[in-house]
C-alpha cells in the first residue's frame, strides 16, 4: 500500500543534489524515464521511447506518492510545461529518493493474466473504442488510476495506456514487444503505406482492426477492475481488492501457520510445541513461490 500524503522530496526551484540536478537539466527525457523506472521498475528503454510526458509523469508521481494538489490544472499541467527541466529535477530526485512507494506492485508483481472478461466485447464498447480511440484510452485510465479524461485522451498513446494498464492491475507481458514494438511496428508500416500512397484495403482493415483490439481489451479490463473495487479507481500502485488478494495467483496456495501463545509461528515446514492442554491458533496465510507471505 501507498503512502498517503507525501511531499516532494525538493521544491520546484530548488537544486537539491548538484549531479541530479545537471542530470536533469542536461538530459530531461532521460532523468524523467529513469524517475518512472525507479518507482516502479519499468523499464527505461520503454520510457524513453512511449512514456515520457512530463505532464503525464508528474501527476503519476502524485498519485503513487500521494503528494496532495490543490489545483491539478496549475501542478499537473502548467509546470510541466512552463517550468519543464524544473519539475523533471523535482520528480527525478523524488523518484530517486523515494523508490517504489507499494509493497506489492511494481514490474516483479506482473504476474496476471487479462481477465476472461476482456475478450467479451459488448457493440457500444467496440463501436466507441473504433469510432474514438483517444476518447476510450482517455476513459480506460480515467477507469484504471483516476486520470482526468482529458489527460488520457491528450496525452497518452496507446503504448503507454496498455503499459500502465498492465501495472497498476500487475498483468504480465513483455513491454519491450507486447507494450511498444508491435503496436509501433504496425502504426509505422501503416504510415510508410500512407505516405507512399498505397492503398492496400486489407492491410488498412487490418492495421486499424489490431488497434481497436488492444484499446477494447483494456478498456474492457478497466470497467471488469473498475466494478471489482466498488466503482472506484485507485491510485497508481495501489494493492488490488480483497476479492483479489485472495485468487489465486501464478499457483500460490493457502497454507495453515501455528502461533503458540509465545507468538513463535511456525510454517508447516517448522516444528512448533504446544501444550498438550491448549489449543494452537490457525491462522491462514498467503505463500507465494517466492516465499513471502501476507498476514
């Protein structure tokens, strides 16, 4: 979970580390992608190269840190983009300081799959999602992390909607090729067609039938995630529902755990003595294949 009301780790104008700051002055689009991967270890290649927005960024970075706004327009908006090399200095020093602010998200905890549901498409939502593709990106993250509409809409491509998608509900893929290389190698053979004037029907068809797929899909996800947390999104990173928690997850079992009334725990693996005339406490935990548990 998240920790709530944060603040910046350094004021807009303030020069914090010298290094970070050059950093920041000398190569802003490098220090913002590398700021996005050091809070929730995407990769920095996918950054540069589909998520480096500063706009979109900072107001990531101020859901997932919790940092408060009182006008989303002026801290969200115009001091990205008035005061752009100043604000990457601030949220790359933020992210540097801070690291991943949840204990169970970030790119080691993508291990879903897309829900059965995704693929169920109704015709309002594919006639929407091919008639308005931005509007329905702009809508899947309004769903997803609570993103105005008309930041999603605006600003954010398809590569970095099914990118964030996939991270705020820890749905695994490659980012490398699923999040950006097919989708960029479509839309770049789609503009060489264009551009030399061929006209080629089915190639059009299907360039543009890919795209409205993947922006159905996860719209379709964020409205089957969306109902599943009660109509409310959460923040970036935030720990799924209750509901969820309690899936099973890339075959994670149920496993009894033994507190004597010392508190010593014991896994089944682990003897544990208890007095012939008391009863142990069984309390169930959550094991995962890497070991860790949840209380």
């Amino acid at each position: 979970m998240a920790v709530r009301n944060e603040q910046w780790e350094i004021d807009l104008f303030e020069v914090g580390k010298i290094d970070a700051c050059l950093y920041s002055w000398c190569c802003p689009a490098c220090a913002i992608s590398e700021a996005r991967s050091k809070m929730d270890g995407s990769g920095c290649c996918f950054n540069f190269m589909a998520l480096k927005n500063p706009v979109v960024i900072h107001w990531l970075m101020r859901s997932a840190y919790g940092i408060p706004s009182d006008n989303f327009f002026v801290d969200d908006f115009l001091i990205p983009v008035c005061c752009t090399y100043c604000a990457v200095n601030q949220m790359y020093q933020t992210a540097m300081t801070k690291g991943n602010p949840s204990t169970d998200g970030g790119s080691r905890f993508n291990l879903k799959a897309f829900s059965h549901e995704s693929t169920q498409y109704s015709c309002n939502e594919c006639m929407y999602a091919t008639c308005c593709c931005p509007c329905a990106i702009g809508t899947t993250l309004s769903n997803t992390v609570g993103m105005p509409f008309l930041m999603g809409c605006c600003c954010v491509g398809l590569c970095g909607a099914r990118n964030l998608v996939r991270y705020q509900y820890r749905i695994g893929g490659d980012e490398c090729f699923d999040d950006f290389c097919f989708p960029a190698m479509i839309s770049g053979a789609a503009s060489c067609l264009a551009s030399c004037g061929i006209i080629c029907l089915p190639c059009v068809l299907g360039f543009f039938s890919y795209f409205v797929a993947v922006i159905m899909k996860i719209l379709k996800e964020s409205e089957v995630q969306l109902k599943a947390r009660g109509g409310v999104p959460g923040f970036y990173l935030s720990s799924p529902p209750a509901s969820e928690m309690n899936k099973n997850i890339n075959n994670e079992v149920m496993s009894p755990v033994y507190i004597n009334s010392h508190g010593v725990v014991a896994t089944p693996t682990t003897a544990v003595s208890v007095p012939h005339n008391q009863e142990p406490t069984v309390v169930a935990v959550e094991f995962s294949n890497s070991g860790s548990k949840n209380m």
